[in-house]
C-alpha cells in the first residue's frame, strides 16, 4: 500500500505481480505466494554482476502468466544425480516460472508390495545399457515402445529420497504429477510379470494384456506405494503409443477396439 501498487494487481490473477526497482528501493508486490515467488524469479533474471558489484536495472514490470499450465517433463533423477536435479529445479524450472513438473517414476522407487518390479527395472535397464539398445526389438526386429531405460539412472531411489524430492520441487510452488505409464511403456510391470504381456513373444514387453485383472491389481499396488508418498493431485497414466500386433493374444484376439 506504501508504494500504491495493489491496485495494479487487479487483473493478474493468483499468479501476477508486481516489480519495481527503484534507487531506493526494491518492490515485490503480489496477491499470493504463488505470484511472490514468481515476482522475485523475474528479479533473479534481471540482477547482474559487474566486477565486484551488483547491478539492478530500475525498471517497473506488471506481469501474469499467459497460460495457466507450463509444464515441463523429467524423468526422476538417480541418487548421485539428486543434487544436480535440485539444482536444475531451482535454477531453471523455477527461474523460468514453469508451475508444473511431471516426474516419470516407473519402478525405480523402492516397491514394498512388489520387489519383483524393482528387480526386473534394474536388470532391463542394465541389458539395454550394455546391448547398447535404446529400446528392445519386438520378436521381427520392429521398433517397440520406447523404454525411458534410464529413469533413476536405472537405479533405485528409496521412498524418503523420492518424498524428500517432492517435497523440495514444492518449495517453489511447482505441482508434482507422477507419471506411471500404464498399458503401453509398461516395462516397469512387466519385467516381473511376462505371463501378462499383450504379446507374449517379445523378450521384453512393452504392453500389459488389458484384459487380465491381475495387470490392473498389480499396476494399482504400485500407483498406491506412490500415492503414499507423494500425495500428488493428480497421476499421468500414460496409455500413448500403443503400438501392438492384432490378434496375438488369446484374450484379446477377435475384439473390437
């Protein structure tokens, strides 16, 4: 009010502010947290350092965001590259206002209810990486999904490393969306659980038979792990790409899709 700045909020919505540098003096003025913190990001952009000086231009900016999703996709980071990962948050994402991280999870985090999948994530990720494959051939050398192999580096992150991710990303008021592919991209769940691939001739399946209960009970296991600890608003599903011969499977075979 000092500064009679409200009443330029007007407009801007929750994710507005307001910037004003003065010789005096440096202004963040907005109606949220949210449009604070996005306020101070834009005065991160503008301070330079000049010798050993440093050096704010005097400016005024009345800025909101044009769109209300600005997303940008990771894959979560492996335990020696959490620190860089952080980092990356902090000095890109955020700096340059994106709201929303969707983090590609897969089975690199620690699985209580089924070990099987953590086992299987590490062992085709470390086939891939020494076959020098980017992603397994199908049974006629054709391209199959794409296998994000690397997620984690193809390691394993325990449940308090992956909640303390979260929890740091949610410092700048980013919102976490876990992404667990299901149906297609599904090697995570199927590296321990064959007997439910969609075609059963691949080495390594990329695509669960929908029509098997026992590929929902175990994709729902894992969705609840990670909703225990992330507690997310929302999970992507995935289910892009599906790429599968027809009538390979006898449970699907004959069906309309």
């Amino acid at each position: 009010e000092q500064h009679g700045l409200m009443s330029a909020l007007r407009g801007l919505g929750d994710e507005g502010y307001v910037l004003t540098v003065s010789e005096k003096s440096v202004v963040v003025v907005a109606k949220t947290q949210k449009g604070a913190l996005f306020g101070f990001e834009s005065l991160r952009q503008i301070i330079k350092k000049v010798g050993p000086s440093i050096f704010v231009p005097q400016l005024r900016v009345k800025d909101s965001p044009l769109y209300p999703f600005r997303g940008i996709k990771l894959y979560v980071p492996g335990r020696e590259n959490i620190a860089f990962f952080k980092r990356f948050v902090r000095d890109f994402v955020a700096l340059y206002k994106f709201n929303t991280i969707i983090l590609e999870l897969n089975a690199n985090m620690r699985l209580d209810r089924h070990p099987e999948l953590n086992v299987g994530a590490v062992e085709f990720a470390k086939h891939l990486k020494y076959s020098r494959l980017g992603r397994p051939p199908g049974p006629h050398k054709e391209y199959q999904n794409s296998s994000h192999q690397d997620n984690a580096d193809g390691l394993i992150l325990e449940k308090e490393e992956v909640a303390d991710l979260v929890s740091y990303i949610r410092k700048f008021n980013i919102e976490v969306i876990p992404e667990l592919p299901s149906l297609t991209h599904s090697y995570y769940l199927l590296a321990g659980h064959k007997d439910l691939a969609e075609n059963p001739n691949q080495e390594y399946p990329d695509t669960y038979c929908p029509l098997q209960p026992e590929s929902y009970r175990i994709y729902f296991d894992v969705l609840d792990e990670y909703i225990d600890v992330i507690h997310p608003l929302m999970i992507h599903i995935g289910h892009d790409e599906w790429r599968m011969e027809k009538d390979v499977c006898e449970l699907c075979r004959g069906k309309d899709y």
